[in-house]
C-alpha cells in the first residue's frame, strides 16, 4: 500500500469503517510509515477533543417541563383546529342551503304590484278620462286647471 | 408495556394512531443525544435545553407525516441540527454564552476538573462554530453521537462518500481552527 492510498483511508479507519482486510493492510503499512504513523495519531487526538462534549448528559428527564410546553403552546392550536374542522364542514352546508334559497326565490311566481297611487292622483286621472271632462275640456268652456279645482273643492278641499 | 420495550417504530406507529402517550417513549429515548448535540452547538445550557424542547417541538407536530418508524432517529437528528443551526436568536445566544462560560471560570471554588471540561467544552464549540455547517454537523454526528457512515448519510441526505469527504475536510479545517485557538493571546 502507498502513502497516499493510506492517507485516503485513514479517516475511515479511526472511524471503525473499514473492512477487515483493508484494516490489516492499513496497519502493515503504518508499522512501517512513520508520516502516515504521525497522521494517525493527529486523527486520534482530533477525537480526544470531543470527549467532553461526548460526556454532557441530563441529572433529570426534560419530559415534564416539556408536557407543560405541549399543553401550552399545542392547547389553543387544538382549538383552533378544531374550530377550522367545524368551519370545513360547515361551510359547505351553508352555501348549499343559500343556493336553494335563491333557486326557491326566483322560482316561486310572485304577484306583479304597481306602485301605490295617491288618492288626489287617481282622481285627477279618473276626472281627466272621463267623457264629461274630456268634453269639457275640449270645448274650451273649463280649463284645465279650472277643472282640478272643481274637483278639489268637489271632493271637499 | 414500557416504551423501553417498544421499538422508534411501534412509538411512532402508537403516536400515529391517536396514542399521544406513546411521544414521551421517543422523547425520554432521545432527550440526552438531543442535548449532546445542542451542547456541541451553543455555549449556554439553557440554550441547548431550549433547543431540545424545540426540536421535540416540531417532532410532535411533524410526526404526523413521518410514515416510516426506523427514519426517526434520522429525522430527529435532522430536525435538531436545524433547530440548533438555524436561529439567529441561538447565534446571539451563543456570543452572550460564551461570554458568561469565560466568566463563570474565573469564579472561585469551581472544581477544577468541571472548569477544565467547561474550557475543553467552549474550546470545541468556538472552533466548530468556524466550520461550514455541513462539515461541523457530520463531525458532530460521528464524533459525538458516533454515528456510522450509513446513519450519517441518511440524516444528511447524501452519500456515504460524501459523508467521508465531509470528515476528511471538517478534521482538517478543526484542526487549524483549534491550532489558531492555541496561538491567541
């Protein structure tokens, strides 16, 4: 094996990824290279620096102060998401019930109505279109305006 | 029977089905490798523990769409780098940390095994913080959790090659940013 195969490989030899031949190998070489022998042992040492991040642990379990984040912060979100299921399921129910309403509303056949008519206003029409009028009118004895008078006074104004 | 006896894959099966119990199984399983983790990242402890409850966090709101059980480790993993690379917040955090770590060493009647461990500790996560994220995340996943090249692959979602030239390159970058360290003041 040459130095620069062994050097390729050594990373996976301190990590324990090499396969049994290619271990033995390795170590036949490194007896006999003190630079790769150097290498190695720098790769050992990078891993020594580790070590007191590889000890941190826990005194105590995380679990209960993370049960009363979840209730926490999880709690009003459950409400809201069953508030939004319900509004899912609801709102087409809704647009389907409107749209049956305006279906029903412009089916049903409804009475046509005329506006309301003043009382003065229809009896002006009906003096105006009656033949005695219409005759008095014509004949130039009573004007017009004449005319609505007489009925206005004639209907007690 | 006790979530010790259950497998990631049942826990999360479990959890799936409506059984929100089956969570603290998976949570009290991974808890300390979460803050091991965390810890490689941030200076503060409680940083790192703020970093664990997000990370379970997101799992218990994610773990709905995780189908496969043996992908949880993975994707915990995956979810916790994120978590703790992620935030500005945990950048600030760190700088402030950092800043009360070298204090706290100057304190009197610390243990001088627990002030060098802290200084070791401080050391690394300064000259990790150096390192491209990708390299500092595959260092920490195999030097710390000792993760195989397999495992590592697949929480960094890239070949087991890459995996080896992302530890030939993190080594090597730490390396130098360790020796910097030594020759500051």
């Amino acid at each position: 094996m040459r130095c620069g195969e062994a050097k390729r490989l050594l990373n996976r030899y301190v990590d324990g990824e090499l396969d049994l031949r290619a271990r033995e190998e390795l170590d036949r070489h490194i007896l006999s290279c003190p630079a790769c022998e150097a290498e190695l042992s720098d790769l050992r040492r990078m891993s020594e620096v580790f070590v007191p991040a590889r000890e941190q642990g826990l005194s105590w379990s995380l679990w209960p102060r993370f049960d009363a984040k979840l209730a926490r912060e999880l709690a009003p979100r459950r409400y809201m998401m069953q508030l939004e299921g319900l509004a899912r399921h609801l709102v087409p129910v809704a647009a389907v019930l409107l749209a049956i309403v305006v279906v029903l509303w412009a089916l049903v056949p409804r009475p046509a109505t005329a506006p309301p008519e003043l009382p003065g206003e229809y009896l002006v029409r009906t003096v105006f279109d009656s033949p005695d009028a219409r005759l008095l009118v014509d004949s130039q004895e009573v004007q017009p305006d004449e005319l609505l008078e007489l009925v206005f006074i004639a209907n007690g104004g | 029977m006790a979530w010790q006896d259950l497998s990631d894959e049942e826990l999360v099966r479990r959890f799936n089905a409506g059984d929100t119990g089956a969570f603290e199984g998976l949570f009290r399983r991974y808890e300390v490798a979460m803050y091991r983790l965390a810890r490689a990242r941030v200076a503060s402890e409680d940083a790192a523990l703020d970093i664990v409850q997000e990370t379970f966090l997101k799992a218990y709101q994610g773990l709905g769409k995780l189908r496969s059980g043996p992908a949880f480790r993975a994707w915990l993993y995956r979810v916790c780098l994120n978590v703790a690379a992620g935030s500005a917040r945990s950048e600030a955090r760190r700088r402030r940390a950092e800043t009360d770590a070298a204090e706290r060493l100057e304190e009197v009647g610390e243990p001088i095994q627990t002030m060098l461990k802290q200084e070791g500790l401080r050391r690394l996560q300064s000259a990790l913080s150096r390192l491209p994220r990708l390299l500092a995340d595959t260092l920490i996943l195999r030097e710390i959790e000792g993760r195989s090249y397999s495992e590592i692959s697949e929480v960094m979602k890239c070949s087991e090659k890459a995996v080896e030239m992302r530890l030939f390159r993190a080594r090597r970058l730490l390396r130098r940013a360790m020796a910097a360290q030594e020759g500051m003041p």
